[in-house]
C-alpha cells in the first residue's frame, strides 16, 4: 500500500475512533491536513474499501475501518506513545496500596482499564492452583454416569459429574482412573494443562474416548479453582455498538457459562496479544476487539488480563497501559522472590 492510502486509512481510523461515526472524505481533507481535495480522498477511499481496509454502513455515504483495516493499523501504523500520564498517576494509585494483596491489585486495574477503555475488563488469576494432587477417584453411578472426586494436599476439589455416551464397566472406568491418578499424582494443579492432559491419554492403556471424558472433566474440575472476574458491562453498553442488552447478551452469556479459559487461550509468546473481529474463535466476538497480556514470573502463570470492546477502540493507549501494568506485576513478583 503507497503512503498516500496509508495516511488516510489512518486518518478514518482515528477520526472514526474519536467519533463512532461513519467517516466522509469531505473531513478527511478538511480536519488532517493531507494536502489532496476531498475528489482524491474520495477515490483513494474507494480503493481502500475494493482492497479490504474500509466498509460502508448501509445507511451511510461515509465509510468506516474494517477488521483488515484496524489489523494493518495495529501492526504497521499505529505510534507508539508513552502510557499517558493521568494513567500512569491512577496505576500508580493502585500499585502503591499497601492493603492490596495481588489478586485485589489485578481486580482494582482491571476495573481502572475498563473505565478508561469503555470496555468489559477480563480477568483470569490464580486462585488455589499451588496444591498438589495427592490422587483422583472415580464412583461410578450407572453405566453412563460417575462422579470424579481429586483429593490434593489442602482437601478436595469440587466433585465433577461425567456423562458417557456408551456405556462403560465399573472395572473398566477404575482401570483407567487409576492410570490418571499415578500420572498426576504430586503434581501441582497449576501445572496440569490441556497439553498435559493430552499427552497422559496417549499413553493410556483403554479407552481413548473414556480417557478423553476423564480428561475434560479434570481440566474443568481445575479451572473451577481459578478467579474468574469480569467488569465493564454498564461501560461496554455505552458504547454506540452495543446500545441494547440483545447486541452484548452473547458475550454475557459466554462468561455465565464461564468460558474464560476460551476467550484467552492463545499460546503465542508475545507480550501484548490482539484479536481482531474475525480473528475471535468464537462467533460472539466476531464484532469485538481482545487485547490481552499474560504476568508470568520464573514460566508460572501470575495471571491474564484483557480488555474486550467493539473493534473501535483505543488501540495504542490501551497497549500501552496494558504493557505497563505487565511490567509492573512482574517487577513485584520478582522482588517478592
């Protein structure tokens, strides 16, 4: 793409972020003084909607950024500025409250991030993952149907109902129970992941579909131990995309059900992870942004933090504060070693 189409995709995208209104090349070429008529603005925004970068709202003459579009932005156009200083001041705020343990002090900057944003804070931290898996059980109830109960060094998860499509012999289900428990005894459950999970039924002797059941329900057995937090929903229906319950009751619905973990599985290693519209997995957020950051101390998961809001959002001030509070979490966990 030449400079030219690039300093006015940019300047759509700003201005439409600013305004949540369709953009028109007539405030392109009077409001960022890029030196063409709005006749060429207009054209070269024609280009830009047949490459991808730009839609045009039905009811609208204007245009407004597409998924590609706000992609390039993110990757290739976007400044990268300084965390701005008001934000700084109230991350300071927080980070420097000695009556917050760490977990409050993820809670309170994920409530700080959401406001700023406009948008729905998600949180994902810790919560009991450092007890160790002393051995799991398994009671059968009928042949289609046991309870899972895993015992660790500090009591019991909560007991976990499976629900088996064939049936399945009492014998059968403790022999492959037991094979579970020694291979995740005395471990930790912080350490036990689906990729682990994964690797244990491949070396289970019997049934690959029983053993697959038995894994699922571990991993949700652990995951139940873990905060789960969300705020933001009154700022996320502020937003002029989301001005009626019907338009957010889906990404409501996936936190009731609390599906976290999905929202923020993403195993890539960079620090600052950003989906955009389509990129989303799940069918709900094909119309919505997620920016997340993992705090990892020493490869052990501190916790997640992300922000979720409709494609048009402040991209780099939310980077930015996002990329400091990690900064900032890790330095204290580093310190608290």
């Amino acid at each position: 793409m030449d400079e030219r189409k690039q300093r006015i995709l940019r300047a759509i995208i700003k201005d439409y972020i600013k305004s949540a209104e369709p953009v028109g090349s007539r405030a392109i070429a009077k409001n960022y003084n890029l030196g063409i008529s709005p006749a060429t603005v207009r054209n070269e925004m024609a280009d830009l909607e047949d490459l991808g970068y730009l839609e045009k709202p039905h009811t609208s003459a204007g245009r407004i950024p597409s998924s590609k579009g706000y992609r390039l932005y993110v990757d290739s156009m976007m400044h990268q500025d300084p965390v701005e200083n008001e934000d700084v001041k109230q991350i300071h705020s927080i980070w420097n409250d000695p009556q917050l343990s760490g977990n409050e002090m993820l809670s309170h900057m994920a409530r700080l991030v959401s406001q700023i944003s406009h948008s729905m804070s998600l949180l994902l931290a810790p919560g009991h993952d450092q007890a160790m898996i002393k051995y799991i059980h398994i009671l059968p109830l009928d042949a289609h149907q046991a309870v899972m109960v895993v015992i660790t060094a500090t009591g019991a998860l909560d007991n976990e109902l499976m629900y088996f499509t064939s049936p399945v012999k009492a014998d059968e289900l403790q022999r492959l129970a037991i094979q579970f428990s020694n291979a995740v005894q005395n471990k930790l459950l912080c350490d036990i992941t689906s990729d682990q999970i994964s690797a244990i039924i491949a070396h289970i002797d019997g049934s690959k579909s029983v053993s697959l059941q038995i894994g699922e329900t571990l991993l949700r057995a652990i995951t139940k131990r873990r905060l789960f937090y969300s705020v933001g929903t009154t700022e996320l229906l502020r937003q002029p995309e989301f001005k009626t319950v019907e338009k957010v009751q889906p990404v409501l619905s996936l936190l009731e059900e609390q599906e976290l973990d999905h929202i923020l599985h993403d195993n890539s290693n960079k620090p600052i992870k950003i989906k955009i519209g389509s990129e989303n997995q799940m069918e709900a957020l094909s119309d919505m942004s997620l920016i997340q950051t993992d705090f990892s101390q020493d490869n052990n998961q501190l916790g997640t933090l992300a922000i979720l809001g409709p494609t048009r959002m402040e991209y780099s001030r939310i980077i930015n504060m996002l990329s400091y509070m990690k900064h900032l979490m890790e330095t204290m966990a580093r310190n608290q070693t």
